[in-house]
C-alpha cells in the first residue's frame, strides 16, 4: 500500500551509515553498569527520580473504569505515609479509558498516555489507527504510544514504517509521541538500532522498548542500543529524544541501573521525566518499599502499601 | 601403579546457602572457617547478610500461597520423601556430625531422631487441622466454626547444638502447616542445614518453601525480628539480651514471637503444639435459620 507523505520536513533517512552494533561490547558495558555502587543520599535521591519517571500502566482486556480510577488514585497518593514524595510522571491506558483517567485526575499534573494504532499487534490498516490515534488524542490524552508495524519492518517495507510513524505523529496534534519497537519481536540489536534511527527521523517524541505482551520485553541491553541511536541521533540534528523502556522493570535495583546507564550514555540533561520514563505497573511500589527501608531502616512488606 | 591410583586429590564440598531452590553464595562474598578441635580447616561457609535474608524473604513470601494451597496429602507426602531421602543420605551426616565433634552414637542417634522426625510431621498434615479446629456453641442462630490457617513467612533461628534435629524440628513444623520458611543454621555446626537443603531439594520441596543461611547470629538477628514481611519468628537459644531484641523488634508489625529455648529436641519436640504455633485461628459465623 502506497502512503503519501503528509510531512515534507522528515526525510528518510540514509540507513546504510546506521553503525552495526558491536553485541559483545553492548553485554560487557550493561555488565559494568550493573557493578556501580549507589548508597544511602544519592540511592534515595535516585528512587525519587525514578518515582517521577513512572508511566504507571494499566493494559489489560480485562480493565474496566473502576481499576483506572484505581489505578489514578495510586498515581496522585503513592503512599501518603511518605511526605515529600515526587508523583509519577503518567497513566498509561487504553484508547477507551482515557476520558475516565482524565476526570480521575483532574487538576493534577500528571500526563495521560494511551496507547493507540491497533494495541499490541499493530495488525490493522493506517486508517484505523489513525482513527484510535485521534479518538485518544480527543479524549484528552497527552502522549500517544504506537507500535511500529513489525511485520512491514521484518518484511523490509521500511519506507511504509516510516510513513506510517509520520502519518501518526501527524494525528496527535500536540500529543508527544512515543513510537514502540517492540524490540522483542525485532530479534537482533542491528534491527533494533536501524528501527531507532527510523523512528526517530519520521518524527518520534519518544522511542519505548516494548508493549510489555511480549517476552523477552525491555532488557538494558536493548535499552543501551537505543539510547546510542538517540545520542548519535542528536549529535547529527540537535534533537533530543526521549526514551522508554517498558515492561519487565520491577525492582528498584534494575531502575537503579537503568538510571546510571542513562547517565553515562546520554549525561544529566535526560535525566528528567520530560525524557526519561519507565513503563511499569509494579515497578512504583518496590520503589516505595526501598524508600521506606531507607528512611526507617527496616525490611518492608507489600501488605502495608496499596495495590496497583 | 595401584599406590600411585590411590592417590587422587579429595573432592571438597563447597558449602553454599539456599534461597528460591537455588544454591547461591552469598551475595556479601563473605566467608568463614569451621575449625575442628585441632585447628585444622573443615570447610569454608558462606557468611550470609541481610540482603540475604531479604532475597530469602522475597522467595518465601512468593512460594507461600502456592504452598499453602498444596493438598494437606501433598504436603505429607513431600515431608515423607524428605524423609526418604535423608535415610539414602544417613551416612553422610553422620560423617559431617562427627567431623563437627559429635560422638558416632550420638551422631546415629541424632540421625535417626531427625529421619523419624520428619516421617512424625509427614503423618501430622492431614490430621492437625481436624485436632485443632472447633464448631463452637454460641448464643444465637449461627453455626460458628473456627479453623486454622497458616501464618505465612516465618523466620527462624535455629537450635546451636542440635544442629540437624534441631532444624528439622522447627522447619517440619512449619512447613507441614502451609507455611514457608528461613532458618539460619547453627553457627558452630553449620554442615548438616546446607546438606540438608539439598535432600529438600532432591525430594521436590517447592522452591522457596524452605530456605537456609548459615553466618553470624549477632549479625542476622535484628533482621529476622525486624523484617516487615516475616510474620512470625521462632528463637529457640540466647539468654534475655536476645529475647529482648526479638521481642521488641517483631512487635514493629506485631509478629508471633516464638520461643524454643527450653526445648530437648530428643523428645518434646514430637508434637502436634509445634505445628499449631505458627497458625492462625479463623472463626466463620455462618447464618442459620432457627
């Protein structure tokens, strides 16, 4: 299917200079951000920063207005008990439960994101997602996630993924858009590194990981790679990107390191929910638990915080 | 020729920790030396720390709804294999009670008392519950009935001196009433609580149902008390300075304290009370019509 272009100031871009990726080297630096050592002020310091990274996500068939009304509870009262805690930095939530998070958290700063373009498969055709896309967008969502149509990508029909980003990046409006490669289905990191670079040039606010429906989902590895691509990519234009790794970060110690590689391969200036973000769902509460053995020195249990 | 074959170098044991089903070192890097009488080295032993504990923690509370959802048959049977398990294995912890300074009698005793130990709580699985629960008679038009449940997570510090009885009676107990467990091992004879993680293992003991440290009490006590995740806590050696440490920091989300200190693990230790003790009572009031 022939798509025409509906922005003229993206061009795609020369994939033949996109640096293969050296997987040798990718393990080994994971490995040593793995080994710093972040104690006491500055570990504290780190999982507030991580709390106001959260996407606090919901995605599930089975999701109805009550669990979002739940769910945005959790994100305005993280754990009243603890004062001087930051919020989270979103919801993440399907097309048709935008218009309940928006009123759940109204006159509060935190930013709806609803996944659209045919959630999680991507298997639907450009009108239909365009059409989730604005139904979300209308709904009152702030940023949009989509998928990346994998199938076109693997088949090598990279010219209709990249019109298709840009087609949606178009839909949103003034919505960011995070743009999912679900990395796990792209195999290798070269794929993964090519997909980035893809994104990015047609458009993209964001570039995520994965929907977290697929295993293996974010890994430091792939997140390394991407946010390379996001280094090199501003090295070239100017322009920042943000990343989002998403799905299977539930521990406080792996936000940890993921934090300490965002800093070591993009420095301070990303260190910020504006781009940086964890897609997540019980990521927030064993931060709370850390936060509150920090401060009171003792193990805690999931029994004294509220479920999400 | 047949001298020079003789001669190869002993396989030593490393001696690791159990958490989750797994045989980690500890996480610390940690070690320390068991010495016999004449100095000479026994075995290196992991010298577990709280972050330990923690993971130790984590996996218990994980295993436990599973668990405890095991048929009372189920849980039997696992505490029989146990024991099964132990009896192919009878010769080497008797070794390993003697190389820790026990008399071969003592050691065969102690062996013997542990294997029926387990077979005595193998047997307790499907009958406690019948034992301890009630229909009670109130005054009004209900049928009022209580039944007992397990507690959960439960830390224990176990025996010093009866190293291997002492362990498996703190652990059949716990473990035949649905709940998970982490014990540290007695920190003078350490040898038989790791061997025996793996006869657990071997006889298909959930991973996490049992989990054993071997290190330092004054360094791990605080911990097992304090943790908000562990709902109850046995201690069963230490004079009042203990006592009072354990006391005080399970009160922080009001923990069954559990106090074994006057145990002789020989004989009153095969009792179904053990069993009880880390089970909470649930009392139904059921609607009837007059």
């Amino acid at each position: 299917m022939a798509l025409k272009a509906v922005r003229t100031s993206a061009r795609f871009p020369d994939l033949s200079r996109v640096p293969a990726v050296d997987e040798v080297g990718v393990n080994e630096r994971v490995a040593r951000f793995q080994s710093r050592s972040i104690k006491k002020a500055s570990k504290v310091e780190a999982l507030k920063l991580v709390l106001s990274m959260i996407d606090l996500t919901t995605l599930e068939g089975q999701d109805t207005p009550g669990k979002v009304h739940q769910l945005c509870q959790k994100a305005i009262h993280l754990h009243d008990a603890m004062p001087g805690l930051p919020h989270v930095a979103a919801v993440c939530v399907y097309p048709t439960m935008v218009s309940v998070a928006k009123e759940a958290l109204a006159g509060h700063d935190i930013n709806i994101a609803s996944v659209a373009t045919a959630f999680p498969s991507g298997m639907s055709s450009l009108s239909v997602k365009l059409d989730d896309t604005r139904m979300a967008v209308a709904a009152g969502a702030t940023e949009i996630d989509m998928v990346i149509s994998r199938g076109a990508f693997l088949a090598g029909d990279l010219s209709y993924v990249f019109d298709e980003i840009m087609a949606v990046k178009e839909a949103c409006g003034d919505a960011h858009l995070k743009v999912i490669l679900e990395t796990g289905e792209l195999g290798t990191l070269d794929r993964v590194r090519k997909a980035s670079v893809l994104a990015m040039h047609a458009g993209a606010d964001f570039i995520k990981t994965s929907t977290g429906k697929i295993e293996p989902a974010a890994t430091m590895q792939v997140t390394l790679v991407m946010l390379q691509a996001i280094s090199d990519f501003y090295r070239h234009t100017g322009k920042m990107i943000g990343m989002k790794p998403a799905g299977g970060i539930s521990t406080a110690k792996l936000a940890v390191h993921y934090l300490v590689m965002l800093r070591e391969t993009l420095g301070n200036a990303w260190m910020t929910p504006e781009w940086f973000r964890f897609g997540a769902s019980s990521l927030a509460n064993d931060v709370l638990m850390q936060l509150m053995k920090q401060s009171t020195g003792v193990y805690q249990s999931a029994d004294y915080f509220s479920k999400d | 020729m047949s001298a020079k074959k003789n001669r190869r170098i002993a396989v030593a044991k490393t001696y690791k920790i159990y958490i989750g089903g797994k045989f980690p070192r500890t996480e610390s890097g940690r070690y320390f030396t068991l010495e016999d009488k004449q100095g000479n080295v026994i075995a290196n032993l992991c010298r577990s720390s709280r972050k330990d504990f923690r993971n130790a923690v984590v996996a218990a509370r994980k295993a436990q709804p599973g668990w405890a959802k095991a048929s009372a048959y189920l849980r039997g049977q696992i505490l029989y294999r146990t024991a099964e398990m132990l009896e192919g294995r009878r010769e080497q912890f008797v070794a390993e009670l003697v190389l820790q300074a026990s008399t071969q009698r003592a050691a065969e005793q102690e062996v013997d008392l542990s294997i029926d130990r387990l077979i005595y709580f193998a047997g307790w699985t499907d009958k406690y519950q019948q034992v301890f629960s009630a229909v009670n008679p109130v005054n009004s038009s209900h049928f009022n009935f209580s039944v007992l449940e397990p507690t959960g997570v439960v830390s224990m510090l176990v025996p010093d001196s009866s190293s291997l009885l002492g362990l498996i009676s703190n652990v059949a107990p716990a473990i035949a009433g649905g709940n998970t467990c982490i014990a540290l091992a007695s920190e003078s004879k350490p040898l038989c609580a790791v061997s025996f993680a793996e006869v657990l293992h071997a006889a298909d003991v959930p991973g996490g149902v049992v989990n054993i440290l071997t290190g330092f009490r004054s360094e791990l006590t605080e911990f097992f008390a304090s943790h908000m995740d562990v709902n109850a806590v046995i201690y069963c050696d230490g004079g009042k300075a203990v006592a009072k440490t354990v006391q005080e920091l399970a009160a922080n989300n009001i923990k069954r304290v559990i106090a074994r200190s006057r145990m002789d693990w020989s004989g009153d230790a095969e009792n179904p009370y053990l069993i009880r003790d880390t089970q909470e009572v649930k009392t139904t009031w059921h609607p009837i019509g007059n």
